[in-house]
C-alpha cells in the first residue's frame, strides 16, 4: 500500500513566528476576532500587532471567536484534491470550538475526497504550547516519520506540555470569567500577579497568586525548574510568549539561557489568546512532567 504524503497544519492560536510556518510548510487557519465590529484575523485583514495591545491599554475591548469550518475546509481542500494527506493540531477543546469546527470540516473533506486521511488532534493547548506540539511534529516530519508515527507521539505526548504564565492585570482574566469581579478589584489594588495555566483538561486555571511584578517573573521560572526536575524526556528548547512586553521577555529568556543552558523561542502573543489575557503578559511554554 502506497502511503500518501502528508503536511501539518494547526491555526493562528499556536502564536509560532510566521518564519517558523512559512520556512516549514505549515498552513495556518485562522482564528478570527473583533475589535470595535470590525472582524480580523484573515490573511488580508489583520489589526498590527502593537496598535492592538496600545487599544486594549486605551480601554477598548476586543471579542474572539472560534476558527471558521469553512475557512478549514479552504485549507483541507487544497491538499486533499491532490491526495495529500493532513495532520492538524487544533487549540484546545477546553478553551473554545475551534477543535470541533476542524473535525466537521475534516470529515466534510474526506467525504468528498475519500482518498485523503486527515487526522484532527485537540492538543488540549493553548498559544505557543500548541505551538511547541507543532514544533514538535514538524521536527518529527523532518525525521522522515509518518504521519501515523508524529500524530501518536503527539497524543502520547501533549499531557507532558506544561505552561506558566502570569498577567499584569486581573481584569481582563475577569472579562473572560477567569476570575470573579472581587478578585479582579482587590487583586488590582494589592497588586496580585496571578500564576495560572493550562490543565489536563485544556482548561485555564489558576495556580497561585505573588505580590508583584517582578517576583511573579522569577516565580514562572522557579516552576519551570520544579516542572522539569524529575523529567525523563528532553526540552531542547523553550517557548515564550508575551502580550507586548519584550524587555521582560528578554530578562526572561536570559534566566532561563542562563540557569538551563536551554534556548528559548520569543514571540509576541497573537490577538486571539491576546484579548483573554491583556498587555504584558509572559507565558513559559516547555516539556515536564506534568501539566
């Protein structure tokens, strides 16, 4: 039996650097949101990254909304007219229905296409910790395994992705339900920096809360360490995001080059997860033992 090549696909959640995608073939669906009622996030329609964190720091409030089926289908269609098989890693199930719209959109391709396999995968990940399990499969690709291989190691492997992240203000966590009304105000005025991640289940949950900016970026680091310490696998590399803030990215990279000897991927975190969690925040994204 002839296997059928395949590429990988995921969607603009996974926040990797377009270099990255472009460089390896990776076709990204877009999650769209809005700001002000005008929608964006399509390949000829996107808000500058930094006018839209200056906006939400000016008080505006963008909305967000799940992947469109058809614009996956778009994507599915045109490697499944030429018999290339597709394996997408979707944003977490646990977070939105981005992950369900791919899976219809994939079962309406392969029904029309029969000779194409396309296998959805809920990376129960959010930002650049679905975009680490791409990573991680394009490098796997590169190896020259087979789609069935990556996607395995993938499912076998997606519990090990830890995330610690923190924010610099509760409010727009209360905006989206994260953290109650009371919280947000009193947090605020004792300025609390919650430490929060993403659970087994691809749910956002809060882990603890710091006093201050400054110990809550040393603390994300100290829980990379705790994460990581008795881990059997490898991190080659570690994945940072932050909501326009990169000379705390920079100092961050730099602890972590420093303490790890491990280098880290930088990037600045897209609208979509951006509108959830507000300017300034700072994500680790990294492989251990538990999420």
């Amino acid at each position: 039996m002839i296997m059928n090549k395949y590429v990988i696909t995921t969607d603009s959640t996974c926040d990797l650097p377009e270099s990255f995608t472009k460089e390896n073939n990776v076709d990204v669906i877009p999650v769209l949101y809005s700001v002000d009622d005008v929608v964006y996030g399509t390949p000829d329609s996107n808000m500058d990254i930094k006018d839209f964190y200056d906006a939400m720091r000016n008080g505006i409030m963008p909305t967000t909304m799940a992947c469109n089926i058809e614009d996956c289908k778009t994507v599915f269609e045109k490697y499944a007219k030429d018999n290339i098989d597709i394996l997408h890693l979707a944003f977490s199930s646990g977070l939105s229905s981005t992950y369900s719209n791919a899976v219809i959109a994939a079962n309406d391709v392969m029904e029309e296409y029969p000779n194409c396999r396309i296998t959805v995968i809920d990376t129960l990940a959010a930002s650049m910790g679905e975009g680490l399990l791409v990573y991680k499969a394009v490098n796997l690709k590169k190896e020259g395994k087979g789609l069935d291989e990556v996607a395995t190691y993938i499912e076998e492997n997606k519990g090990n992705v830890i995330s610690r992240f923190t924010v610099d203000d509760l409010h727009h966590l209360h905006r989206g339900g994260r953290v109650s009304k009371t919280t947000a105000i009193v947090g605020s005025l004792i300025n609390v920096k919650p430490i929060l991640h993403v659970d087994e289940e691809g749910l956002l949950k809060s882990l603890e809360n710091v006093r201050g900016r400054k110990k809550s970026l040393a603390r994300i680091i100290d829980m990379m360490e705790e994460a990581t310490r008795d881990y059997n696998g490898t991190n080659d590399i570690v994945f940072l995001s932050h909501g326009d803030c990169e000379e705390d990215a920079k100092y961050i990279a730099s602890e972590i080059e420093k303490r790890f000897g491990i280098k880290t991927m930088v990037n600045i975190l897209g609208q979509t997860i951006g509108t959830h969690t507000g300017p300034n925040l700072i994500a680790l994204f990294f492989m251990g033992n538990k999420r």
